[in-house]
C-alpha cells in the first residue's frame, strides 16, 4: 500500500522498483493505492477505496502480509489507519516509512496528541517497522517508537549504455532536481549560491528542475543568462536525457531519508555534491564518491561546485566511484533483503 507509482516522488519510484524486481516474480504482490495525485476530494476518495479494499482483501484471506509504505504529516495519519485496520483482519503488517531524520523530527515538535498517540499506536501494532536510514530510526525512536527497526535502502536504479566520452566533451552542466514545492530539498539554498557561482564559474550550464513555481529572483535570473534554465517536472524520458549529458549533481537538502534522487545520480556516475543530512552520508563518503558539505550553506556550495567545474579528473574520479556505490545498492540487493523479512513474517 503506497502512492501511485505512476504519480513520481521518491516514495512512489522505490514502489515501483519492488514491483519490478525479483520480489514480484517471489511473492504474489497485490497493490494498493493510497493516493493518486493532490486534489483533496480525490485524495479522500482514493483512500477510502483503499481502505475498503484491505478490508475485503484481509477478510477474505487473500494473503498474509501487508506493506504500508509512509512518510509524515499526512500521509503518517492516513497510513496509521490502515495498520489498525489491517491488523484487524489478523494479518502481518510492515510499515516502511521513508522520511528523513529531519522530517520526523519536525512532525513530532509539531504534532498534536491525537495525532501522536495514533502514530504511536501503529507502531506498536506493526510486526515489523522499516526505515530507509539509520538517521531516521533514531529519529523515530526519538518521536516515541519504543520498538526495533530495520534498515533497508531504496534501490538504486540500473542504467545502461553510460557514455563517459560524450560526457566529457560535452560543455559542463549542472543539475538540480528538488523544486521548490518542499523547503527542505533546498531549492532557496541553491537559488541563493548561483549569482556568486555564475561569476566564478563562467561557462557552467545550470538546470533546475523539479515540483513547484520557482522564486521570482530565479526566473530573473534565467531569463538575464542563458546558462542558467528552469524545466520545470520532468518524465522519465527528458530526465535520463539530462542526467546523461549533466556532469555534477547537487542536493543542497535540509533533510532527507534515503534520497531516490541522489540513488539515480549515482547510477548516471555524475559527481555529486550533497549535505550532511539524515541519510545522505549513508550512501556517500565525502572525497570518496562526492561531496559533502553542510546544510543550508551557499557559499559552501558555490565553492564545492567550482571546484568540481574547474578539476575534470576529480569530477571523473568521484562519478566513477559513485556509480560503483550504487551497483552496491541494486535492486535486487533490496528485494532480498525485503523478501527475508516476508519469508519469517509468513
């Protein structure tokens, strides 16, 4: 149970990925969506068909075990509900919440008792809770969770056909893919750092894309220099189009869980520069395969991003070692890890 895998987000591409992988060809995967897109008529309506469907689905024994994938705020109350009442019908529940240690902290400071005490609730009732970073189990820990938790990563996707050489002639560019619909992919952090990068780096190609309507001083910017372009979202197909010509990818984030983004930048073996945030130095070693700098700093990010612009070998050296990180963090590394969690919980 999760979003759309069709609707994009993190959440909904690691979804997708457990759907194609080994698991599905394991198990007997039945999906259930829980939301379908932001309309709040349509979001009551596809919830409650939801919750509908794992009624029958559980009082007619269809199966053993259900999968509630999570974040916080809105989706933790709603996802909450359906553990209650999966368990109800006396199955076996995972809870999968892949938020950030950021996020999670937040939503507690924030959260009302009701809400708290349902979350909590939850948890307790769950067989197994599953979290995307060691950051955010502690976090959870933090916001009341007296149980244990497991690791298991998002996977990293698979991409084929690379050609470094194209890359390498090509001008250098970088990208962007937070948006600005969340404060806490750091859309205002990198707006912020370009007038000074611009002028230290002349010549770099700049793409931001993502969710939400970019700052006014954004679009100034754009439309004063042409190296400087805002897409907008992007699918599928104009996102592998642009991750394979980019050379740097930066993820100046204030909070993350076990970012989809950063997997995929990996995978296309760009060099990356990333914050120290929630699950991040999970995946990345700072000189080893990317950057590391501290959140909501631009000057720190200016200066990671032309360093990686005016040193070729150490852009090359860093998106080598990347893409080597993340064929650790393969799909069907994931898939097992998440097939032996089902084969004791049955």
């Amino acid at each position: 149970m999760g979003p759309d895998p069709r609707v994009g987000g993190g959440m909904s591409v690691a979804i997708r990925g457990l759907l194609e992988s080994e698991l599905a060809r394991t198990f007997r995967l039945d999906f259930v969506a829980t939301y379908e897109g932001p309309a709040a008529f349509r979001r009551l309506t596809i919830f409650c068909r939801a919750l509908l469907m794992l009624v029958v689905w559980g009082v007619r024994g269809s199966g053993r075990i259900v999968h509630i994938h999570a974040t916080v705020r809105g989706s933790a109350v709603r996802k909450s509900i359906c553990v209650l009442v999966a368990k109800g019908t006396g199955r076996k529940v995972v809870v999968h919440v892949h938020s950030g240690a950021g996020d999670i902290a937040t939503f507690r400071a924030s959260c009302g008792r009701g809400r708290l005490a349902l979350l909590r609730a939850a948890l307790r009732a769950a067989d197994r809770v599953l979290v995307v970073s060691a950051a955010s189990g502690v976090a959870l820990q933090d916001a009341g969770h007296k149980g244990d938790f497991a690791v298991v990563p998002n996977p990293a996707p698979t991409v084929i056909d690379l050609d470094p050489a194209a890359r390498r002639s090509a001008p250098v560019e970088l990208v962007f893919l937070g948006g600005f619909a969340n404060v806490v992919k750091g859309g205002e952090v990198i707006v912020a750092a370009l007038p000074a990068l611009l002028e230290l780096a002349p010549g770099l190609r700049i793409t931001l894309a993502g969710p939400g309507v970019p700052p006014a001083s954004l679009r100034a910017l754009a439309e004063a220099n042409p190296d400087v372009t805002w897409v907008g979202w992007l699918d599928a197909t104009d996102k592998d189009a642009l991750m394979r010509r980019a050379s740097i990818f930066a993820m100046p984030s204030l909070s993350e869980g076990m970012p989809m983004a950063l997997l995929e930048a990996m995978a296309y073996e760009l060099a990356i520069v990333a914050t120290h945030a929630g699950g991040i130095p999970e995946l990345i070693e700072s000189g080893r395969d990317g950057l590391l700098i501290e959140p909501d700093e631009p000057k720190a990010l200016t200066d990671a991003i032309q360093l990686l612009w005016g040193d070729p070998d150490l852009r090359r050296r860093l998106g080598q070692a990347a893409g080597d990180s993340a064929r650790g963090f393969g799909g069907d590394r994931v898939a097992a890890e998440v097939a032996a969690i089902y084969r004791v919980l049955a």
